[in-house]
C-alpha cells in the first residue's frame, strides 16, 4: 500500500552560501523524493517569524529566525512515500554531531543552528509549511 506524502525542505543560507544546494538536491532524488516544487527566496525576519511561530517560546527562536533570513534560501516541496519521516531520517540530527554518516547534516552542517537544512516534522506541520512558502 502506498502512503504517498509530501514534505517541505528548506537548504538554509549556511548551505546555499556554500553552493550545496545541487548536492542535497541529488541525495534527495538519490534516496526516490521527487521535487514537486522549488524556488529560491530570501525572507525577511517577519515572515521567519511567522513560520517558527511554533517555536516561539523557545530560547532559540530569535536567533532561528535572524539566521532563517539571513540569506538566500531554496525551499523545495518533496514527495514519496512516507516522505516526512525518510525526510527527517535524511537530513540527521539537528546536531551534525549527533547526526548518523550519510546524512545531510552530518555530510554538510556546521553547528546545530547551521544545520544546512530543515524539514517538516509531521504530515500536518508539512502542509502548514508548503502552504507558507507555495501558496497558489
């Protein structure tokens, strides 16, 4: 049985300033996500606002947001089965230290805020996040 979903990625600055951006985009096709969607957008500290907005009350949230708009990013609409969950086991840890060899952040990030990429963590939270970024 199929369980076709669809997930949001985000290339953060630390990644796209680095020119990675056609590397992580192979490790997604490598491991079956077809990218639906893409553009590359720089936003303001406003709307990295809005769309933390669910970490708020968190301690990182003012610097997530400063460095979210900080440079250009490449957010990106994925697609497989069970495409949230091979999204996350992709992309590590949020910690490059913590995160297994072949993922993304252990492959590419620099800290746990320059992580290189973020993805939606649940199947609710992608459709909040693709609607915040492609809404047609």
């Amino acid at each position: 049985m199929s369980n076709l979903e669809q997930t949001l990625s985000i290339i953060k600055p630390d990644a796209v300033e680095r020119n990675l951006e056609n590397e992580i985009k192979e490790m997604f096709k490598s491991k079956g996500f077809s990218i639906l969607k893409e553009k590359k957008i720089q936003i303001e500290k406003s709307e990295a606002e809005k769309f933390y907005k669910v970490h708020e009350t968190k301690p990182f949230y003012n610097d997530l947001c400063a460095y979210l708009s900080s440079g250009p990013i490449v957010v990106m609409v994925l697609e497989k089965d069970n495409a949230v969950l091979g999204n996350r086991e992709l992309m590590g840890a949020t910690n490059p230290e913590d995160a297994e060899e072949g993922t993304i952040r252990k492959k590419y990030g620099i800290s746990i805020d320059k992580n290189s990429v973020h993805g939606s963590d649940s199947v609710e939270n992608a459709k909040i996040e693709i609607d915040f970024f492609f809404k047609d």
